[in-house]
C-alpha cells in the first residue's frame, strides 16, 4: 500500500503555513511530546519544515499533519519531527561557573552521603542530553573528583533526549571542534584522542554513561530510569507549557532520592512550577533538593 496522501510532482520551496495549519501542528507536536511552540515562532515552522515536505513531495502543511497521524510511516515520520522542533546547542564544559558550583558543593556532598550509607554508587540523570556533551562532561567531572578511589565506586548515567539521532550521536562519542568551545584544553588531551572525523571520547568515560531515547511526556518511560542522586535537566523545561513543566518536574521529584538535587540551567527557575523542592543557592548555581 502507497501513501495514504497525494505528493506533487515537483518539489515547491518556503511553503507556507495557514493559521489553522500552525495550531493543527502544534497540537499534535504538544501532544506528542509535551513541547509547546508559541504562535510568535510561527515562522519556525516555515524555515525548519518545508525542505521535510519538499523531501516527502507534500504540497500543504495540512497534508504534513496527516502524514504524521496517518501514514504507513509515520512513526518514522515522528522521529524527523522530533528532530525539526528540538534545538541542540550544547558543547562540553557548557555554563563552567555552573559545573564548578555544582562540582564542589553538589557533587561533594552527594559522595559524601554515599560514603556515610557505606554505600559506593550514584546514579545520575541528565533529561535532555542532546548528543552527549552534558553526560560525557559529567562523567569526566566524577573521574576527576574521585580520582584513585574511582574503581570502588558504581557509578550510572543515564542520558536521555528525544532525539533518536542525538542518542545515536552520542552512542558514538565523536566530536567536531565546535563541541570544545567551553572545554579546558587539558581535559580535551586527557579524555579525548583525535580520530578521522574529530575527537572521540575515552572508553572508560563513554562507558560510565548510558544512552536512551525518551519522551519527557511518557510517564511510563521516566519510571523505568534508575533513581537518582542528582537529576539534570538544563535548558530544556523552558519549550514546555506550565501544565507539561509541572508534569516534568514532578517525575524529577519523583525519581530522585531523599536529599537529592535537581539542576537547571542557570537561567531557569522553579518558581511557580514546583513547590515541593528547596532551592539551596552556591556560588553560581541554584540546587533544588528533595528534602530528606
């Protein structure tokens, strides 16, 4: 069986999108994955999805929205979408002031929580890693703190993101030059050697981390990451409505330990979403802990 809906003949650039055709689209996007796209980027969608409908010989973003809920590959389909309306800007070492913070007081603390329990191991979830910067920066930071006393310690990140593609990014572990613009050079020759197409990243730190493709708006999915210590999830609540941001930052409670900590990008904040953490402010972070 073909397609279910008509494609032209010869392929149209910039087309363009009624209202109706935005507000369809967006709430199947918001529908399938919590993210919201106010009216006033409206023209985003023009910019990001006509070469996708010119790719799939559509004529209307109408047809587009049809395609997603009704064609023999949509859930294909879905995956390029979820590529289309997520951004990945992200590098290594990404926000150091932040990292520092977290590092020295965060990171410290939690450790040193384990070592009272006699327990060695910390779980760590970083929601929305895009193509690994974050988690691979996380584990280098650990590797760092721990040191010699590494080995004695079970240590687990898991690094999520809607993108299939992103995931597969950094399953791989190869980096072009533009992931280094916020790395100190000692820890780029330490945790990466120079390979055909970029930087690759050292196994014993790619194996610290554990990569998944996950939607924020399937509760079912965040149930089955490991509990956590620490949960991050930076610059990314911020594409979601209030109701979904709620929603999001419910399951971070949820999944995370008592006493532990959920970071956000330093110019977010918890305010009129959440109640139920206690933000503890350092030196160039904000930490919201789930009280013991």
């Amino acid at each position: 069986m073909g397609s279910l809906f008509s494609k032209s003949t010869t392929l149209r650039k910039g087309v363009r999108i009624t209202d109706e055709e935005f507000v369809q689209l967006r709430d199947f996007i918001y529908e399938k994955s919590g993210i919201f796209v106010d009216v006033k980027r409206k023209y985003l969608f023009e910019s990001r999805f006509s070469k996708r409908l010119d790719e799939l010989r559509l004529t209307s973003f109408f047809d587009y929205t049809k395609y997603l809920k009704y064609d023999k590959k949509k859930d294909e389909e879905l995956k390029h979408l979820f590529e289309l309306v997520t951004t990945n800007e992200t590098s290594f070492y990404r926000d150091m002031r932040q990292l520092e913070a977290f590092r020295d007081n965060v990171l410290k603390e939690a450790l040193n929580e384990q070592r009272k329990k006699g327990r060695l191991e910390l779980n760590i979830w970083s929601a929305g890693c895009s193509s690994g910067e974050e988690p691979y920066t996380l584990a280098i930071l650990l590797m760092e703190t721990l040191g010699l006393e590494l080995p004695r310690w079970k240590i687990s990140i898991t690094a999520a993101d809607l993108s299939a593609q992103m995931v597969a990014r950094g399953k791989e572990g190869i980096y072009k030059e533009y992931a280094f613009k916020t790395t100190p050079d000692a820890i780029r020759k330490k945790y990466f050697k120079e390979v055909e197409g970029g930087w690759q990243i050292a196994p014993a730190v790619r194996n610290m981390v554990n990569f998944v493709q996950m939607n924020l708006n399937d509760t079912l999915s965040l149930k089955r990451v490991p509990r956590s210590q620490i949960v991050f999830c930076r610059n990314v609540i911020i594409y979601f409505d209030d109701a979904m941001k709620k929603k999001v930052v419910g399951s971070f409670y949820d999944n995370l330990h008592p006493g532990g900590c959920l970071m956000i990008g330093h110019s977010e904040s918890l305010h009129k979403i959440s109640q139920v953490f206690k933000p503890v402010s350092y030196p160039g972070t904000i930490a919201y802990m789930k009280e013991k």
